[in-house]
C-alpha cells in the first residue's frame, strides 16, 4: 500500500546568523535535525568561530550560549562539546538572542542548570559548575542576568570533582575525592548538602545516578571489585541512605566513552524496571514490579512465528533482551515504552541461557512483561502512533528500504506500507511533533553521497474513525497472577484488537486506581540491614542497631527501626504496616559520651598569633532548638560542629563551611539537616571546660556558650595539648588533641600488636601514604607522658613496664599538615596467642583496608566467644594484613590473680584446649552477608616453619604460610613468660663447661711440668701427619653435636623474642609497596 509522501530539502536558520543550506526541514530550534551540516560559524559578542545550541529556559524569553573555540558536534536540544574541552564561556540572553551577556567565563560543559520551580527562589536561578585557575572546580549558583562575583553563592563551600554537578528534580548531586576515596554528597530540596550513605565496605569507584522521580534516588555505583559491572541501590526520600536493590548490572562504554547501565525503567508502570545481570560469566535479563526489591527471570513465548512450540524451561532457559538506549535521538533503540501505552514493551532480544547478540529477534509484552510474543526475526526500529494506540516498524538503517509495518493490536498483525519509490537509509525519524497532528517524517538519504531526504507522511487515513466507548476494553495489571502492584489495584482502558479507530484527546489509560493491604512485600531492608535467606531482613555484620539507640539525648525521642523500610511510592496500608515502620522510643539517660575536639580543614597546626577557635563535638546525635549554621567568611578559623557526631565539616579557602548532616533517618521527629541547637540535648546541662596547653583554661556552664567556638591566641611556637573536659551529673568524659603552632600526607596508619610482654622491647612502626623520603616528623605519644618522642625515622622500640592497657598516639607532620593514628595496646606478664586461617572465600571480599580488619576481628571474637565461656576482656583478635586472610588470637590472663601465677597458667591453658578442640572441629564460624558463611581454622605448622618465624604467621621469604596438609604437627598455643626459667639439665650442662674449662687451662699453664703431656702431643701429631690426606676435604665441615638443636620450648622463646623486637613489620612479614610523592 502506497501513502501519501511530501519531499522537501529546505534550510535550516539557527538562531539569527546567516541561512546554512541543507536538505533539512526548517523547524524550532530545538527540533531541526542538523546531524550533518557544516558547523556554523557565526559572529557573536565577544566574536568567537563556533556557536553551540542554546538552552531555552522553561521560563522565557530567556536564553543560555555556551561557545567555544573548538570542532563541536550539533545535537538537538542540548549543549555538545568537545570532550577534552574543560570549560568554556557561558553567555545568557533575555531577548531571544539580539544581546548576550557574559554568565561565567569557564563553565564545565553540560554542567549547567535551569531553576526547579518550587525549589529555587528566583525564576531565573542557574546552578552551574565552574572552573578555577588553578584547575579544580567548584559550585556555583547566581541569576542568570546577574551573575557578578559579589552576586554568586556557594552552596558548597568546598572544591568538586570535575564534571560530578548534577541538578535532577528535588535532588543536587557533588562528587569529592579525599585521600585517593570518592565521597558523595547530596541535597534534598536545596538543604545543605550530606554525605551519600552507601554500605561501609561498597568503597565505589564510580557512582551515576540514574533515577530521582517518585520521591527516591537510584544509583549505580561500581564498587572496589567490579570492573564491568555496577551494583544498583536505592535511598529514602532524602537521598543520603542507599541499600542494595540488584548486584553486578552490566555495563557497557558507548560511543563517547560514557557507561552505559543495562538497566531500564518501564515507561508508565510505576516501580517496574528491566536489568541485565552478570552471575559467573553469563549475563541474564531479570524483571522487578517493586522498584527492586524482588527481582525474576522473563518467562520466554510459548511459540515462534511460524507457530511452532518453544520449549525454554525456567531458570535454565528464559527471554534475555538488550537494554541500551539509541545514541541516536532520531532512532528508537534496542526497547522502547511509552507512557501512554502502559503494559506495552518493545524489545530486542534472544531465547537461551543467556543475553547473546546472535540469532536475535523482535518481542513485545501486552501485560507489562508477564508474557511476550515474538513479532520479527529481524532487528527493527520501533515507534509508538497515536498515543500509543498503533506501532510503526521500520528496519535498521543499516541496509535501505521502501517499506513500514503499522500494527493496530499491539503487534499481532502488522500491515506493510511503501513510503518511497526508490529505496531509503532512513536515518531517524520524527513522530507526533504536536498533540493532534497524525503526522510522522521521515529523514535519509538514498545513498551515502546523495544529499538529505525528508519525507512527511500523514497516516490519519489509516484511521477508520475514531474510538466510541465500545472499542475499548478494561485490562488489570499484575505480577504473575497477583493484583496488588505497588501498594494498589490498577486497572487501564486498552482498545480492542480488532478495532482501527484513533483515540480521542481526551484519552486517559488509568480507569480506576485502589489501595492494596501492606504485605511483607511492599517493604524493604533498610540501611545497615540485608536480606537472608529465610527472606528477613538482618543487620549486616558491620552495622550495629544499638548506635542509633544511644544518638540522641535525654528526655528527647528517636526512631527505632524495624530493619525495614516501605518501598518508595507505595501505597498500601494497614497490614503489616505499624509491624514494619519504625517506632518512636524515649532516649536513655547518659554521661557525656564521645568527646571530640576539631579544626577547622580537620588540620592540628596553626601559624603563630592566629585566632584559632575551638568548638566541642560529642560524637552522637540529639535534638534541641536554635537557628541554621551559615558560612561566615573568617581568615582563619577552627570549627567544631555542635552536632555530636552526625555532621561532616566542609571548608574552603578560609571559609567556615556548613557543618553537613551525616545522621541516620530522623531523630526526635525531625529531618536532616539539623540545626546547632538540635544537636546539644544533654549538652545543655554539661560542664565544659578546656586547657590550652600553654597554662591558660577556660569553662562553660554549658555548651550553649560555645556555640561559637572558644577563641584563644597562642603567643609562642610549639607542640600544645589542648585537652577538654565534659562532666555532668550521670559521669565525665575527656579528649585532647595535640596542637603544632608553626607534600602534605594524606593517611597514616600506626602498626603495633595488640599484646606485648612487660619489660620486652616492642617495635612501633607508622606507615604513611604516599611515601616519603627523609621530609617527615614523627611524633610519638605513649601513655600520659606531656612530651613525645620525635623521630625522623618511622619506627621506634619501647619497653613497656608496667602493666595494664596502654595507648599510643602517632602523629605525623609535613609541611602545613598533621595528621594521626592511635592504637591500644595490652601490657601484660605472660598470655597465649594462636595463629588463625580462614576458609578461602573470606579472601574473595577482604579489601584490605584496616576498617575492614577491625570489623571482621570483632566478629571473629564474637564466634569465638559462643562457643566457650570465656570473659569477654581475655580475647582479643588481629587480623593481618594482605592475602591470604589471616589472624592472631591472643588470650589474656584474668585481672584476678590472687590465687597465683600457676593457677593462671592452667586457666589459660584450659581455655587454649577448649578453643582448640573448637576450632579443630570447625565450630567456629561466622557469616559476613546472606548464606556467605566463613570458617576459622587453627593453623597447622611444621617444626621447620615454627623455626622460620611461625609466630607471626609469615614466612622468611615473604610469603604466608598456608595450612599444611599430611604429615604435620599442631603446635598448641605457646605460654609465653617473661620470668627466665633454666632447668636442671641445663645447670648441670653449664657446671660440666665451667670444670672442663677449668681443667683444660690448668693443664695448659702446667704442661711444662708434666713429662707424659709431650709425649701424647708428638704421637699425635704423627698420628695427624698420617691422616692429613683422607680428611683433608672435611676440614671445613663444623662439627655439629646434639647439644647444638635448640629445644621446641628454646625455638618458641626465640622466635618470640624476635617477633617482639620486629614489631608487626620484621623481615618474615610480606610488606605492600607504597606510592611516594612522584607516583601519586
């Protein structure tokens, strides 16, 4: 059938500069297709050779101009340039073009924003991302025709990552990278902004947002471990805290470099996406109809085209479609939705195992996924007519063609069009431009150096008439058999199969719309919870629930959570409901708790005769009443947020930052971000008082006097110890820091072990990131001594004499920098330690960070202690560093050792017996996610290896130790002992060197006088002269006596001694390279 075609070539004016003759349609703006016209060059104030597109505002007449000095690519509706251009001017105009006025001068490209009614104040508000002169980028909000320094804000206060602004409906995203880790931030409805929570141990390298409607953020986030792949998470409302909707989503690089996430929302289903996901090198397509929270494979058609059967059997075989968008505007891509055609989804796809890109063909669902039909055994482009009421099928541009297919039953019978007489590469194709016109264009050319060809087809003939009440029917959606999608009973109005009328403009697809009763279901894990097998939500093993309990301060509420969360924009209710949501509980009374005292920038270091001010932190969260903290610009100025805790500083050239909310859901009722006063609660009614270090001190009745911060001037140079003390009626806490009036290291870690022998030397030892060379101070606190230990060298050796828990404080200057590290240590006579192994799927998700290694030693200890009744204070776990995973367990003696020494050591020996037949029993296990169970295992040495250096659990070389399998023999936790004992051979041994000794120097001084002494010299020495010929090649050989081999007790002291003099870094240990200043 033949349609009735139009072909035009016109021009195409952009903006007011001269006509670039084209074979386009002359059109707006913001709809002319000019894919491959000549770059326009066009004079412009100031004069520069290339124009991109403008930005219309939703408000006009205004009008943004971003130009650039460089080759460009022209796509409709947006600003493209070159990618390895940084910045570029930005030029607004509020005539339609006629004047342009300069907004900013280096702009990041495509990184700027119109206002968001409702949430911007002004109407002509934009958010931009600026460039400085020293290459770092920044944030920036002004008006668009004022846009002067002294009228631009900072909302936040610090640098960005470059080219990480987005501004997306209620939300702004930023990206800051501290330390060599990336740091989100985001703001809700233009609060100040907070640190994105992801779950402790996610560590992403890369983060996209991909969807912020309906109330809720989701995110792909690549982790530590992944390379091509994303793991895809969702928050609350708020945006700050993610949980884990689907892991390992595919990803893929188009053609401008950009990730491409094989994830997909289906247009006009509320809460159903589409995702591909990698599992074991197979790469399958799974379906969710409650924004992730449950998730499932696609049940593949029953039948081909011709008719013949399909046997694909779930999970081994099942429909896998592909999910990527069209870089092309103009074409429909590999799937394709509408809004107005819910429960429709166009796709390509193949029948399998697994997503491959061979014996590919057409598939659309009618119900949203439940079931799918296959419509072509080629790849075509896709378009939906008519609101979605008819499909238009065209074939790839890849070969030419005269003909479209129309279907107007969802894909169940198409009808064949030629639109051309000659055959076309259709390059895209523009559909419904206005409401009511049943007009489609057609653009391509009829061979690759032909000029442009536009064919306009008006398909209202195909039409009989248009839709009466009876050509519709109702349809109600579902998830395999059940109603309740979302929280609600939906039910749409679809036209029937046989009908070919056009629908109305008035059409509506919703008919009715009621609650469902809330089911488990409708809720999620909420953060810090995963879900276990049994399908109930558990705190994850880093998470600890109590936290929440104690953030928040006497007489105030907090919520309790339930380890659930409803799904956004859900809408059921009663049921289960009040189960599931969180409770609101009275906070517990308390001593002041987690007092901290900061600078501003986080630095411990000031220039002589600065102001510096001190403000108290206590390290949890509660709620009072006062007014927002704003940035104060100030020359110097050390800020400590009055937030307990939940806020994170944020500074910038001297300015005091905002003080940002990092605080887990609401506390009292109130949302983040909190304001000064809400964070005092007990504070109100605590006595504060500080010491400078250099003989001055001040107090406060209460911290409602410091919210300022406490002002001090230091007069002469150097090291200060500011301490702060917080007392109220329920008990006392303190905290000090030192204070240094005078290539900055990014991260010091302080190595030390946990237990040490009294009177045993120890090595301390600090590691520095990056490296450096002879330009470093160390600074080394032990115990409550007032002065430290300088060094130049990153290792020290202490003998610790007194017993008891000993803390160590490492400081590190360079430059203008400090930064520290303490550990506590246990000093006591004598202890047992055991070497521990680990099944190997621990090594699959150790990112060997010390957080981690903290972590996992805690759970470690908390197996531990299930399986024997042991005080909690007499274990205490190390885990090493590097891979394999591996650990030191250390039993400590009990603090009453009244009833002597001996009775001590058979205690510990009875709890090394009880541990070890635990662990040799493989009771001692531990679960770090959701049926990911990790075994600990007593390491088995040989007596060669416990000779090489076994007590550390390294080997000589460098290398760890596995556990050795056959013939080996358990060596059973050491006592060791720092009292020396000699037993009674080894007395009489030393007594028989001593007389033999004796005897051989007085024969010696005598011989003289002893006739038959020369006699027996002179035969033997002709007895030698016989023998010199036969032993003359053993000469060299020493001559190795029993005596010589060291007892198993002597080898244990010895390797102790060793280990307790290396420290934690000696030569059995492997070490990591560290990068120095050059390489970083």
């Amino acid at each position: 059938m033949m349609i009735g075609v139009s072909v035009q070539a016109l021009s195409c004016p952009v903006l007011s500069c001269p006509v670039l003759s084209c074979a386009v349609l002359s059109c707006p703006v913001l709809s002319c297709p000019v894919l491959s016209c000549p770059v326009l060059s066009c004079p412009v104030q100031p004069h520069v050779s290339v124009v991109l597109y403008v930005s219309v505002g939703v408000r006009l007449p205004m009008v943004l101009l971003v130009v650039s000095s460089t080759t460009v690519t022209m796509t409709s509706a947006s600003v493209a340039v070159e990618q390895r251009v940084r910045s570029v001017p930005l030029y607004s105009s509020g005539d339609f073009g006629r004047k342009w006025q300069l907004v900013h001068e280096a702009v990041t490209p495509n990184r700027f924003y119109w206002s968001v009614a409702g949430l911007d104040v002004e109407s002509d508000v934009i958010h931009l991302e600026v460039n400085t002169a020293d290459g770092r980028a920044q944030y920036v909000t002004c008006r668009a025709q004022s846009c002067s320094e002294a009228n631009r804000h900072y909302p936040f206060s610090g640098y960005i990552e470059t080219n990480s602004l987005v501004v997306q409906d209620d939300y702004m995203f930023i990206q800051v990278t501290s330390a060599g880790r990336a740091w989100y931030y985001v703001s809700y409805k233009r609060e100040p902004f907070a640190r994105i929570k992801l779950p402790k141990y996610s560590l992403p390298k890369d983060m996209h947002i991909i969807s912020t409607d309906e109330g809720q953020v989701f995110a792909a986030v690549q982790e530590w471990n992944q390379n091509d792949t994303y793991n895809i998470y969702m928050s609350e409302p708020q945006g700050i805290h993610f949980t884990l909707a689907l892991e390992n989503v595919r990803a893929s690089r188009g053609l401008g470099g950009n990730s491409m996430i094989d994830l997909y929302e289906v247009a006009g289903i509320k809460g159903m996406l589409i995702a591909n996901r990698k599992l074991e090198n197979q790469v399958k397509t799974y379906i969710t109809y409650n924004k992730g929270r449950d998730w499932r494979l696609l049940q593949a058609p029953t039948t081909d085209l011709e008719g013949n059967s399909i046997h694909c059997v779930l999970p081994f075989c099942s429909l896998h479609l592909q999910l990527q968008m069209s870089e092309n505007p103009y074409l429909s891509g590999s799937i394709i939705t509408k809004s107005s055609a819910p429960g429709v989804i166009v796709a390509t796809g193949n029948i399998g195992s697994e997503l491959s890109y061979n014996n590919v063909g057409m598939f659309i669902s009618s119900d949203a996924g439940n079931s799918w039909r296959q419509i072509f055994e080629e790849e075509h482009n896709v378009w939906f007519l008519d609101k979605g009421g008819a499909l238009l099928a065209v074939k790839q541009p890849t070969v030419p063609t005269r003909h479209l297919w129309v279907s107007f039953d969802e894909g169940r019978q198409w009808d064949r069009h030629s639109f051309s007489m000659v055959p076309l590469f259709v390059d895209g194709v523009l559909v419904e431009p206005g409401i009511d016109n049943q007009i489609m264009t057609f653009f391509g050319h009829f061979s690759h150096r032909s000029e442009w060809q536009l064919i306009k087809i008006d398909y209202k003939s195909l039409f009989s008439k248009r839709c009466t009440d009876g050509d519709y029917q109702t349809w109600h959606l579902h998830n395999q058999g059940e109603p309740c999608v979302m929280g609600q009973k939906q039910i749409y109005m679809k036209r029937r199969p046989a009908s070919s009328c056009m629908l109305g403009p008035g059409y509506s697809r919703v008919l009715s719309s009621e609650p469902c009763i809330c089911r488990a279901h409708d809720f999620e894990c909420d953060y810090g919870y995963e879900r276990s097998g049994d399908g109930n939500c558990s705190p994850s093993f880093w998470y600890n629930p109590a936290t929440v309990s104690r953030s928040c301060s006497h007489g105030q509420n907090y919520l309790n959570s339930t380890g659930y969360r409803k799904v956004a924009a859900n809408n059921c209710t009663k049921g289960v409901n009040d189960m599931y949501t969180a409770r609101r509980q009275k906070c517990p009374n308390r001593a002041p708790h987690g007092l901290q005292l900061s600078t501003s920038e986080g630095k411990l270091t000031a220039p002589l005769h600065s102001n510096v001010t001190f403000l108290l932190q206590l390290q949890e969260c509660g709620i009072s009443d006062s007014k927002h903290i704003t940035p104060t610009p100030t020359p110097l100025l050390f800020l400590l947020c009055l937030t307990r805790g939940c806020w994170d500083f944020v500074s910038h050239k001297g300015l005091l930052g905002l003080c940002q909310p990092r605080c887990q859901g609401t506390y009292g009722g109130l949302s983040p971000p909190y304001k000064t006063g809400d964070i005092y609660g007990d504070s109100m009614r605590t006595h504060i008082q500080l010491d400078f270090g250099d003989g001055t001190a001040v107090s406060y009745s209460n911290l409602t006097w410091a919210e300022e911060g406490i002002k001090h001037v230091y007069r002469s140079t150097g090291i200060f110890r500011v301490t702060a003390l917080a007392e109220n009626e329920m008990g006392t806490d303190s905290t000090s820091l030192y204070l240094h009036i005078t290539c900055a290291v990014e991260h010091v870690q302080l190595l030390a072990p946990l237990v040490v022998i009294q009177n045993k030397e120890v090595n301390l030892t600090a590691v520095v990131w990056p490296s450096h060379s002879h330009t470093l101070t160390y600074f080394w606190w032990l115990g409550n001594s007032s002065e430290p230990i300088i060094t130049l060298d990153g290792s020290i050796s202490h003998t610790f004499t007194r017993e008891g828990m000993h803390t160590v404080t490492l400081q590190v200057s360079s430059a203008n920098s400090i930064l520290q590290d303490t550990k506590t240590i246990a000093v006591q006579e004598f202890f047992k330690s055991l070497l521990l192994s680990f099944s190997p799927n621990l090594d699959e998700v150790n990112p060997d960070i010390p957080e981690w290694r903290q972590d996992v030693g805690r759970v470690i200890k908390k197996a531990l202690l299930q399986v024997a009744d042991i005080p909690e204070r007499q274990l205490l776990v190390a885990v090493f560093p590097g891979i394999p995973t591996a650990a030191e367990l250390f039993l400590l003696p009990s603090k009453n050792q009244s009833e002597g020494r001996k009775k001590s050591e058979e205690e510990l020996e009875q709890i090394s017996e009880v541990l070890v037949s635990a662990l040799n029993q493989n009771l001692v296990e531990f679960e770090l996610k959701p049926a990911y169970r990790v075994i600990v295992y007593i390491t088995q040495l040989t007596l060669g290896l416990w000779r090489l250096g076994a007590v550390s659990g390294k080997k000589v070389s460098g290398s760890r130790e596995l556990p050795l399998k056959g013939s080996t023999e358990t060596l059973e936790a050491p006592l060791v002992d720092s009292i020396p004992r000699h037993s009674s051979s080894a007395m009489l041994m030393l007594l028989s060197v001593v007389f033999l000794g004796l005897a051989v120097f007085l024969i010696y001084k005598f011989k003289r006088k002893i006739p038959w002494i020369n006699i027996d010299a002179e035969v033997n020495h002709e007895k030698e002269q016989e023998m010199i010929n036969t032993v003359g090649q053993s000469e060299a050989a020493p001559k190795i006596t029993l005596s010589e081999f060291p007892t198993q007790k002597e080898m244990m002291e010895k390797e102790l001694e060793c280990r307790l003099k290396q420290g934690v870094v000696n030569s059995c240990e492997s070490t990591r390279e560290i990068p120095n200043c050059t390489t970083v």
